[in-house]
C-alpha cells in the first residue's frame, strides 16, 4: 500500500526530531495532548533542565511523588543493569556531564568517572514514591525515548483509524500496517546496511556517530568505567514496544546484550566498529550483503 | 571482541573533526585480520581519497578537507601488545570509507556468545539510501538545538 500520501506532523521534543504519519492529519486536539504529554514527561526525566524532577531531585536526593513513568522505566532498568553486568545504570548521569554531555553542553571532558555501583541502594521507588537517598544525577536515556514513543502512540491510537508511525528519529513504533526502514549506515548517512519491515512493533535503533564529541567521547558510556563503548557502533532491535527495544538496543553495546535480548523475545541486528554484522536467530532483516 | 580503552594517537587536523563525526570511536577496537571496507564497498564511492594528513582536495562548503586521515594505535592484551592501522575517508564532510587493520586476538567471549547469536557477517555492506526503497531510516538520534550549536562551534575551532 502506498503511503506517501499520508499526513506527516513534524516537531521537536526532547532534544530531538519527531514526526507522526497517520492518513488523515491529527486534529488540533490530539495534537496539544501529545505535547503536553512530551513536555510533561521532559519536565520530570530531563537532566537537561534545571526546574526537571530528576534535576530537583538530585541535587540533594529527597522523596518526590513517583512520576507516572517511574516505576516501568526503572524496573526495566533493574533488569538491563543487572543482564549487563552494571555497564547500564540510572544513575549514569553525572558520569556523562563529567565527560561534557551537561547541561550547558560544554563538552569539557573531566574525565572517566564510574556511576554509582550500588544504585538499586540510592535510587528506590514504587507506584507513590521515588526517593535519592544521597546527590545524583538520573538519566533514563537508556530507554527513556522509547517509554515516550509507546506514551505517545498510546495517546493516539484510540482517536485514529488506519496506520500510525511514531518516529522519534531513531526509537519508532508502527500500528496498523508495515513500514519498511533502512538501517542506517552508522558511519555513512546516506547508505544503509540493512532494511527492516516494521509491522505492530517498535524498532529502535542506537548508534555512537551523532551524540559524539571531543576526542572519541560519544554519549554510550559504560558505567562501571565512564568510558564510552568501542567495540559496537551501531544497534537495532525489534520488539512489541518502543521501550522495550530501546532497552534492548542499548544492551546490545554490552557483553549481556544478547542473552537479555533472548530473555525478552527481541530480534536484534548490531555492527560492530570494525565493520561486522551480527544477528540474533530468527531475524527477520534483510542485511545486505 | 576486544576491549581496549587505548585511543591511537590523536591527528592534529583530524582529532575534533574525527570526534564530531564518531571517527574516533573506530579508533580503540580492533579489526578482523583482513582490511575491511564498509561504505565504500557500496555503489557509488567515488571520492577521492589522498594519503597525507594536512593536505588534500579542499572542495567548496567543506567543513573539512576530503581525503584519507589514518591513526596507528597499540593496546595490551593479556597475551600480547597488539597494534592497529585506523583509515578514515572524509568527502564533504562524510566519512565515506572505514578500513581497520590488525592482528587482533580471538574474541573475549566467543564461547559465551554464541548461543544468543544468529550469524555474523565479516563485512558490512552500505548500500544507497535512495535505491533501496524504503520509507524512513532508523540509526542515531537526530540531534537539535543546543547540542548542534555547541558541536558547531567545536567544528569551527576544529576547522581553523
């Protein structure tokens, strides 16, 4: 089916671009829904701003009422940290500011510095509550964007009929229809080295080329060091929802990436920095070759 | 897969550029025994690459100048001192060719890996965003506002 004649609305949220595709083009209400559903979720998970919960928060640790997305993102987060070995932590934050990803964007690398190891102690929650028992510096971008991207087509999708893309430029989710979707070349925008069809599912994709800076610095870092990954450039992975795949996408920089993929039934392509293709079994890409 | 935190020696024109394009972190991981090409392997790579370091085809909006920058790096394993070659190809400000070469070891966790694994392809093959017929691309995160100002102006430092 052809889809170019679809409605397209385009924006920007949460330091990167989005765009919606459905048939017929979003009445204006659902529109103000979805952005003020990025904007509160921006408010509360960015450490980029300064009146943000988790910025708050950190500061001098405390207890905040639990925002709605706490308990799913960091009990999924419990999960990656543990199948990787503690090289995911939520409390990686800190660790990438020092290395210049802040606030400010100064890009000043102060150096390595490792992330809590013993967050599950600092860090604690439940459907009421989130509580830092000491300063910290929370950042969800291990599957933050992909928690948003099932938020907002969860938003959508009782108002809509017929197929709906959500494209959060890298993290995408598809109801409703296929969609074919290149993988990009993470070292060459303009190829890809792969296509995937996406039909009721979300492919989410990572990769360390964009969100780099000075001196080999990008923003994958193992936790347990402060150092950014090098052996994998680039991931992809497919599953039921956006977050999901985002998890598993950023698992797959680590060692325990692909058991934990196994565990959660996700099929997964990733390229190593030295030009190599791997897949899990029963990966439905078509790799080129 | 080897893990190593040593960076080959950085270039004097091609540290920031290769940074703010994600050359850099080609530079820790070493390559299969055979030089490998990705992008370039593809349709249309035609650039010209030159061999020097500061010199080369300067062409018009360029950012940087086109051409092949390489880095030579060596890190410890426990076995042995191993050494790789790391050869980046910019064409207007696109790295349009990777080749690693080395003598790497066996993998770290081979064994363990293996049994999550579906296949491996020793190459990766790029082929034309615009031949292959799909609808939208998935790959990094498109970056905005504060972050592209601030590479922007690492870019200008790097270009003076």
């Amino acid at each position: 089916m052809d889809h170019t004649a679809d409605a397209r609305w385009d924006f920007t949220a949460i330091g990167t671009a989005w765009q919606i595709q459905t048939v017929l083009p979003l009445p204006g209400g659902i529109r103000d829904a979805v952005l003020r559903l990025v904007d509160d979720f921006d408010r509360d998970w960015s450490r980029f701003r300064s009146d943000s919960l988790v910025t708050m928060l950190g500061r001098d640790g405390g207890t905040a009422a639990a925002p709605p997305d706490a308990d799913v993102m960091l009990s999924a987060f419990a999960k990656l940290s543990h199948a990787t070995d503690g090289a995911v932590n939520p409390l990686v934050g800190e660790a990438l500011a020092r290395r210049g990803y802040d606030p400010g964007y100064g890009f000043v690398d102060a150096g390595a510095s490792p992330a809590p190891a013993d967050w599950r102690s600092l860090l604690t929650w439940d459907a009421q509550r989130l509580a830092l028992s000491a300063p910290a510096t929370i950042d969800v971008g291990a599957l933050g964007k992909g928690r948003l991207v099932d938020r907002v087509l969860d938003e959508i999708a009782p108002w809509v009929e017929g197929r709906i893309v959500v494209d959060a430029s890298g993290d995408l989710a598809v109801r409703g229809g296929p969609e074919r979707v290149g993988l990009e070349h993470p070292y060459d925008p303009r190829r890809a080295i792969g296509v995937w069809e996406v039909t009721d599912a979300a492919l989410c994709a990572s990769a360390t080329n964009r969100r780099a800076w000075g001196d080999g610095l990008h923003h994958v870092l193992d936790a347990r060091t402060g150092h950014p990954v090098r052996t994998i450039a680039a991931t992809w992975a497919l599953a039921p929802d956006a977050m999901t795949a985002d998890a598993t996408a950023t698992a797959l920089f680590f060692d325990g990436g692909p058991a934990l993929a196994h565990a959660w039934g996700v099929s997964w392509v990733r390229m190593t920095t030295d030009g190599r293709l791997e897949w899990s079994p029963n990966c439905k890409a078509e790799l080129f070759s | 897969m080897i893990r190593t935190t040593a960076v080959p020696r950085p270039l004097r024109v091609g540290a920031a550029a290769a940074s703010v394009l994600g050359i850099a972190v080609l530079a820790g991981c070493a390559g299969t025994a055979t030089t490998t090409e990705d992008a370039g392997s593809g349709t249309s790579s035609t650039d010209q690459s030159v061999d020097t370091t500061d010199e080369g085809t300067s062409s018009g909006a360029a950012t940087y100048t086109d051409g092949s920058y390489t880095a030579e790096g060596s890190y410890a394993t426990p076995e042995s001192v191993e050494t790789i070659s790391v050869t980046v190809t910019l064409a207007d400000d696109v790295i349009t060719a990777v080749e690693v070469t080395g003598n790497p070891t066996k993998r770290e966790s081979e064994q363990y890996q293996s049994q999550f694994i579906g296949g491996i392809q020793d190459a990766v093959v790029g082929q034309d965003i615009d031949e292959i017929s799909v609808s939208r691309v998935a790959g990094s995160s498109l970056t905005s506002g504060g972050f592209n100002e601030a590479i922007e102006a690492i870019k200008a430092e790097a270009a003076a």
